[in-house]
C-alpha cells in the first residue's frame, strides 16, 4: 500500500456510500482512462469478469470459436467456456513470449477453410510486456475480427509509446492482490467505443432495464466494483508509476547479479517498456530436472518462486480444443525451463541478493555433480 488508500476509503465511510457505486469508482474510471489514454471504462469485480462481459459483447455464444494466447493464466480463457464456446490456443513468439503473429495467422488460414472464424481474439500483454501489435493488429483486421485486449498483468507497460489496454477494441486490467496495484480483487474494462462499455455496465448490474419496477429481459451478472475497493485502486494508482521504477530496478540488479549463471531473462522488445511485473527467467542448462532442483531449494528457504504459465493447450481442462504453434513449440518449452522470481515492490536489497545466491548455490551444486 502507498498510503493514500485509507484516505479514499475513509472518504467512502464518511459519505456513507458502502455500495458497489460513489465517488470512488466513479474517479477510479476517470483517473485510470486518462493515464492508459483511453475514453471510457468500467470498474468491476474482477479482470476474468471483464473478458466474460467483453466477449459477450462481440456476440460470442454456445458453439462459436475464440483465439486465446496459449501462454497465459486461466482467467484469460476460462470465460470462453463461460459463453460455451471453443477456444483455440495461439502460441508465443521468441521475442517477447506473447502471441506468435505466424501462428496467430496459421490460425485464421485454417478457420477461414474450416469455415470457423473466430468471434473475437483474446490477445495477452504476458508478465507486464506489451505484444506486438504492429503485426498481430493488422492481421486481426484483415479477417475484420474484433480484440480483447488482456492486459490485467500490464498496466503501466507501453508499446511505442502508448499504453497497454489501448490496443484492442477493448481492455481489460486485473487488479487481484497479486498484480502491479491492487484493489484486493477486482478488474477494469477499458474502451473508446462507448456503446460498448455502456451495455457492458447494464450486464455488470444485472440487466436492469429502464423502468419503475425490476424489469428483466436479458440475464445479467453481479460484477461491479465496490466503493471500498475502489478507494484502494486510487491510492494505488497515484503510486503506480514509483511501483514500475522499483520492479525495473529489483528486475536490473537481479540481470546484473545473475549474468553468469545459465539463464536468460524475458526478452524485452525495443518497441516498448514493461511494467516489470515480473522478472523471469529461462534456464539453459540440459540437467534434466535443473527446474524441479532451484524450486525445491527455493521452497527450503520459504522463499516462493513459481513456474512460468503452464501453458492452457496443456491443461487438462483445454487439452482437446485446437493449438497453432509459432514453429517449434515456444509456449511449452517457457514452461518447461522457465521460473518467476520474487518481484515485490516491497523487496529490500538483501532479499534481493538472498535470492541470487541461492540461485547460484544451486548452480554450482549441479555443474560440480
Ligand atoms: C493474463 C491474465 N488474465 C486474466 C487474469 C484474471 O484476472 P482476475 O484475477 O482479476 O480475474 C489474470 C490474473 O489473475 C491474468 O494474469
């Protein structure tokens, strides 16, 4: 927390407005779009939530197909199956580990001669690092179908220039007590097509038609955000930027602490500057279970390091639907030889170095055995 949370939430007790609307969610809307440099937004209870009432919006339902980026947590996808539609997994590319514009158009080849176009493409902005959109923008356009944009891991991170969450023709952020603010859970939907966002609003709170009385004709979803929450986003979005300063520089010291080690960390593209949400790295070394060992050892010293995104064509739940690879299989091997390192705004130097050492400890233990 930076500090002026209490002050926006007291503000909440003191005006008695307790309720999923007020003036906090309200100025969280206003305060956030104009920092992405978008027109309008909506404060719900969670990112999963927004890409639920997004796709509702291009009109996905039972039976349809969705591009989704393959690497990435299931809340990107999991709303497909929300709408009983099919997803279909794009894989990454090298360069930046987000979504492979030649398997993005692999994908649209098949579905135009499996006649299958997809409703909209779910497009994720990994670990806090913009995609490439001026190649996978373009190709969205071509086939005339609409993106969500996933950014809930990056706000803050640009792309030449502008911001995440501009990019599709809506965006989403998650603010889950994990991410770069937090609201302790919630989400925002972002957009500069207005009607959009307004029918997103009437389904986030229950359909209400315009009338004197309850009137329903569309079902609808308890998804706002509470006035509470909000009070939290905007403390936490006046620090925001202090946050992304303190995960690049915990990001720098652990590049520098670690350069003779066998790793490399996530590619960043010159297109644009991350958030640094996350710092990751890939292992090189072909010990055959060098991942397993450093998670291990990291887990001994209570110290929580979690692997890359086990990629969704990989999971159980998703493993039937349909997968286009870049052209070897990028997304499964970040998964197979990748960890997420300890990245907190909280991180003092000593826990820094703590971390780099046991990480070189591992190291020499395994190339000496
Ligand atoms: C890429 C991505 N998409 C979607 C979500 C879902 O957001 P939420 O947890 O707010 O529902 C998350 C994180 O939780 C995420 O990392």
């Amino acid at each position: 927390m930076s500090g002026n949370e209490m002050k926006y939430i007291q503000e909440a007790f003191d005006t008695n407005w307790i309720a999923p609307l007020g003036t906090n969610v309200d100025k969280f809307e206003e305060e956030l779009c104009e920092y992405v440099g978008v027109d309008h937004g909506l404060a719900l209870s969670s990112g999963t939530a927004g890409i639920h009432l997004a796709l509702k919006y291009f009109g996905v339902g039972p039976g349809d197909y969705v591009f989704c980026s393959a690497l990435t947590f299931a809340g990107s996808c999991n709303p497909i199956l929300y709408q009983y539609a099919n997803p279909v997994f794009i894989d990454s590319e090298p360069e930046t580990w987000n979504m492979s514009p030649i398997a993005l158009e692999k994908a649209f080849e098949w579905a135009k001669k499996e006649n299958k176009m997809p409703k909209a493409v779910i497009i994720v902005d990994l670990y806090g690092q913009s995609a490439d959109y001026d190649l996978l923008l373009p190709i969205c356009e071509k086939y005339d179908v609409p993106v969500i944009e996933d950014a809930a891991e990056a706000l803050g991170a640009t792309y030449k220039g502008k911001k995440c969450g501009s990019f599709g023709h809506i965006g989403i952020f998650s603010f889950n007590g994990n991410k770069i603010i937090t609201t302790s859970g919630g989400g925002m939907v972002v957009s500069n097509d207005e009607e959009a966002i307004k029918k997103i609003r009437f389904w986030s709170t229950q359909s209400k038609e315009a009338s004197r009385y309850y009137e329903h004709k569309e079902v609808g979803y308890n998804y706002r955000m509470s006035n509470i929450c909000a009070g939290i986003g905007r403390g936490q979005l006046e620090a925001l930027d202090s946050f992304i300063r303190n995960r690049k520089s915990i990001n720098l010291e652990y590049n520098q602490l670690m350069k003779s080690l066998p790793i490399a960390f996530m590619p960043i593209d010159d297109a644009g500057e991350p958030n640094y949400w996350l710092s990751v790295f890939t292992i090189f070394s072909k010990h055959p279970s060098i991942r397993e060992v450093i998670l291990d050892e990291f887990e001994k010293n209570n110290i929580e390091v979690r692997s890359v995104w086990k990629p969704m064509h990989l999971q159980p739940l998703f493993q039937n639907y349909h997968y286009f690879r870049h052209a070897e299989d990028v997304s499964q091997s970040l998964f197979e030889t990748g960890i997420c390192l300890p990245s907190g705004t909280g991180m003092s130097q000593d826990d820094i170095r703590r971390v780099a050492n046991i990480l070189s400890e591992v190291f020499d233990s395994v190339l000496i055995k």
